[in-house]
C-alpha cells in the first residue's frame, strides 16, 4: 500500500466525521416562521378581545387579524440541516442569532420584555383610537412590569398608576428614578397609585442593585381615558407590532357599522400615541404568509417594511402601505366597498428609498 493511498483511506473517514459534526453541531442562527393570526375584533376565552365600559359598542361582521412570528427560542439548538431546510422553505426565513437576542439574557427575560412591549402598545393604541375619535387623551407614568423578589413585588401590579412617590406628585414627566435613587438606604417610604381606579397607598423600601437603587419596576408612558377599553390576548404574545391591528380594531367597535364590510384584513405596525403614525416590525414575510393562509383579503404593511413586503408569497391577498391609523381606516374603509379600490401600495420606488 503506498503511502497516497494509506493518507486516502485515512481522510475519508476524516471527512465523513467532519460532515457528520458540522451537520450536528449547533450554529448562531434563529428561524422565522408564519404564526398564527388572531381576528382582533373576536373572543379569547369567551371574552371579547376589545371590551369597552362606559360607552356603546357595535358588534358585527368582519375580522382585524393581528398577525404574529414564531421564532426560535434562544435556548434552541439549530444545526445544519435544520437550517437547510428551513433556507429551502419558501414561507420561513433565517437570521443571525444575535439581531434577534444580542449577547446575553435569558428566556425569562425574554418573555418579561415582550410583555412590557405589548402592554405598551395596548396603551398607545388605545389612544391613538381614542384621539382619532376625538376624545381627550392625557399621559401618566403607570408600571408595565414587576420583577418578582424586589421591594415592589406582592405591592405594586401592572397597569398601576403612579400618583405620589415619597410625599411628592407624580406626573408622566416625572423622574421617578431620581426620587427613588434619593431615598436613604434602608428608609421605607409611601407610594400612591390609582389601581383600577382607586387610591391604593403602599410603604416600600428600595434596594441597592449595582449602585442604583431601585424597587423593581419596568416604568412607561399610559394614559387615562375618558371610559375604560381593554385588550385581552393571551399572555403567550408579546411585542408590539400588534398595535396597528389593536386601534383599527378599537376604532371598529367604538363606530356604527363594519369597518371591513364584512371582509378579512389583516396587518401590523406599532402605533404611535400621538398621530398615530404606524411604525416598521420584524417578520413581515412570515405575517404575510400567515395572514393569507388564515383567509386574509388584504393587508396593511408599515412604509418602512415595503421592501420586504414586495417579495412577500401573498398570491391573491392584496398588500395596502398605511402609514398612519387614518391612512389605515380610509383604505380598509374604501377596500369593504370595492375591493378593487385603488389603495396604496409598495413599489419598487419604495424598495429604492429604503
């Protein structure tokens, strides 16, 4: 046996090895598929998703489909041909493990934070809704989070409305960090907030977490309404790219008649409080796919995402650009009457400005 063939019959196995391990070995990759939609304007646990108090409903036909992405956790070990075959699907999409989770983190925070980004975008779009009816719209500081083992845990809820903090006025201009960072280390001290629209008084004593104190919250900018409207959809989604769907949905049921006219539509975009302005989301390809998949007849694609939305598999599902919310009604308005209405649309103008 010469010594080329001995150094043959050695690499082959080699390689084989190779293959099998880079085939195996997990990479830092996340996937994207199409999730589920949600018809907004339905029930979730036989409770009506919009529900309203202190003002008349309209209840009727059509569906706001929010549409959603199922990406990979951050704990998911992907390997080579998984990722493969996700490369080969049409409806499912790759992307670089750190865009979607950074350096560090964990799971649970994860989760914490897509709850913190829903919750706000409720708010917004509730008053981005409430603002496009005419309505009085004022800000708060409220608490979108509360870390569980920290001084404000058992004592302070999600959703409450800060009022006073140590003696002194609380406004959504206030700098509750700085109140909260000169209080004297182990004081206990008294805090205000409006829960469920009613006083409630709390003593609490700030701690000290590498050099900043804190009690524990994730603060953020509500709003108090003329009349209660609350979103109820399930805990499992977070983000904010719903908001779009949320305040076209609220609008729907605040308003005589059908928005769609009875039609599926279906879209995304944050929300803007003030203006309303509609604001660029992740997944667009994959809300697209999903939306069509669940019926959807026309979608509301956010400016900023019409690059994407132009190589999108919607097939017979018409794609509409809103870039506000009264874009987005005028359009869903004038689509329920004529389905060939002319709408806005991504062009090839928008994909060079991107």
């Amino acid at each position: 046996m010469t010594q080329r063939t001995l150094a043959a019959l050695l690499a082959v196995p080699l390689f084989v090895a190779l293959g099998i391990y880079t085939a195996v070995t997990p990479l830092p990759f996340v996937t994207y598929s199409p999730g589920p939609t949600i018809n907004v304007l339905g029930d979730n646990d036989g409770k009506p998703i919009i529900e309203v108090q202190g003002h008349p409903t309209y209840r009727d036909d059509g569906e706001l489909r929010m549409t959603t992405v199922s990406v990979t956790q951050r704990n998911a070990r992907l390997d080579l041909l998984t990722l493969l075959r996700t490369w080969f699907s049409r409806d499912r999409a790759i992307y670089p493990y750190a865009i979607q989770y950074g350096g560090g983190g964990s799971q649970q925070q994860d989760t914490q934070e897509g709850q913190v980004e829903m919750i706000g975008s409720q708010d917004s779009a509730i008053a981005a809704a409430l603002r496009q009816l005419g309505y009085q719209v004022n800000p708060v500081l409220e608490i979108l989070s509360v870390t569980p083992t920290m001084p404000a845990d058992g004592k302070l809820e999600v959703r409450d409305v800060i009022k006073r903090f140590n003696g002194t006025k609380v406004t959504a201009a206030t700098d509750l960090g700085k109140l909260i960072h000169d209080v004297p280390a182990g004081d206990t001290v008294p805090m205000t907030v409006e829960r469920k629209g009613k006083p409630v008084t709390v003593r609490i004593t700030p701690t000290t977490k590498d050099g900043t104190r804190l009690i524990g919250v994730t603060l953020g900018i509500g709003y108090t309404f003329p009349f209660k409207v609350s979103v109820h959809i399930s805990d499992s989604i977070g983000g904010p790219s719903a908001g779009l769907m949320f305040a076209l949905s609220i609008y729907d049921t605040l308003t005589p008649g059908s928005l769609t006219s009875g039609g599926a539509v279906a879209g995304t975009g944050t929300i803007s409080a003030a203006g309303g302005r509609v604001g660029e989301i992740g997944g667009i390809q994959q809300k697209i796919v999903g939306a069509r998949q669940d019926g959807a007849q026309l979608f509301l694609v956010p400016p900023a995402n019409c690059p994407d939305a132009l190589t999108s598999d919607h097939g017979s599902m018409r794609l509409a650009k809103a870039a506000t919310l009264k874009d987005a009604i005028a359009e869903v308005t004038a689509w329920g009457k004529n389905h060939d209405a002319a709408l806005p649309q991504c062009t090839a103008s928008d994909k060079a400005k991107h």
